[in-house]
C-alpha cells in the first residue's frame, strides 16, 4: 500500500525489491536503492479505459519529502542562529547571504539528484513491468543546456567541499559536513555513471 507507514518501514528494513499497488487505472511503482534510500521516487502510471498506458507522473515519497524538509532546517541553524540571540538582519546580511546561497546550491544539487535517480529508475521498471515505449532521441549530454548546467553546479560543488574542510569541520559542525558531502557525492558520482554511460553506450551502437 502506498502509505506513509509502507514508506517508513521500506526505508528502515533498507528493502531494495521493487514495490506497488494497483488501483482502478492506475499503478504506483517504487523502489529503492543505496544512493537514494530515503529519497526515491513513486512513479504513478496512468491507464485508459483499454488498459493502455496513457500518463507516466512521480513526486517524492512521503517520507522524504519530510526528511529533505528537515534537512533543510537543520542546513539552516548554523547560519540562521543569531536570530534567537541578536534579531538584526542588517546587521547579520552576510549571514543571511551565505544562508540564502548554500540553501539554493543544496536545493539545486538535492533536485539533479533526484531527477537523474528517476531517469535510471523508470528505465528499470519499463524493464520489470514490460512496456514497450518509442524510441526518442538520445539526450545530448555535452548540449549547451547541459553544459550550462555542469559549468554552475560543479563549481558550486567544489567550492563546497572546500567550505567544508576549511570552515565547518574547524568548527566542528560535523553533521553539516556529513550531509553536504553525502549530497555532492551523490549528485557527482550519479552526473558521471550517466555520461560514461551513454558514452559506452554510444560506443557499442557504433561497433554494431
């Protein structure tokens, strides 16, 4: 049943099998897997009349929506804890920047994450469900849209890794570390797997 108890017990059992229901038209799909354990999607696909797909739609399972809700608060205090001590936002801007830049760096990481996991995910379950879907062009990894995207947030990713070695772990701010460099791991070693896997793909199209 796709509960928020179902999901609550799948991430602390850590159980990796494929999981769903069937509704009236309607199947939701999830599954789990070691770089996005309580993160992972729930696909919906939506079926006519004739019990032909005609819709294919996702969001986050429950569970972790409110992780990554907390996540973010907790991403928070360090920067925002003057509040209680000292309201002066005037005083404490560049705190609120800092606040206000790695909050969007961790939501726009957290987010490629997440969209690249379901990309592999769904290909998996075309594969474990049967469907058969139309062949469309290969998306360009090295396109201009792309490239954009790769020449912000690797920058970004670097330049945090650096901030914490440098800042948040000599202030001992080690949970903080923790769940920026699991994020930036995640979303560095998921980009490459993608690229290096289309790129062998390529290769072995073109060796036929």
């Amino acid at each position: 049943m796709n509960t928020f108890v179902t999901h609550l017990l799948t991430i602390l059992k850590w159980d990796f099998r494929p999981a769903g229901e069937v509704r009236n038209r309607e199947i939701r799909v999830w599954r789990q897997n070691g770089w996005n354990g309580m993160f992972y999607p729930i696909f919906k696909f939506d079926l006519n009349k004739d019990g032909h797909l005609i819709n294919i739609s996702d969001r986050i399972n429950p569970v972790g929506q409110i992780m990554y809700f907390l996540f973010c608060v907790v991403f928070s205090i360090p920067w925002l804890n003057w509040i209680f001590d000292d309201f002066d936002p005037l005083f404490h801007w560049i705190e609120i920047l800092g606040w206000v830049i790695f909050l969007g760096i961790f939501l726009i990481i957290g987010f490629k994450v997440y969209r690249m996991e379901k990309k592999i995910q769904l290909q998996q379950i075309y594969e474990i469900l049967d469907i058969e879907i139309e062949n469309k062009e290969a998306e360009k990894e090295w396109g201009w849209k792309k490239i954009m995207v790769r020449s912000i947030t690797y920058p970004l990713s670097i330049f945090l890794i650096f901030v914490c070695i440098f800042a948040a772990i000599p202030q001992g701010k080690y949970f903080l570390t923790l769940c920026i460099l699991s994020i930036i791991g995640v979303y560095l070693y998921t980009d490459l797997k993608i690229i290096l896997g289309k790129k062998t793909t390529g290769n072995n199209n073109y060796n036929k």
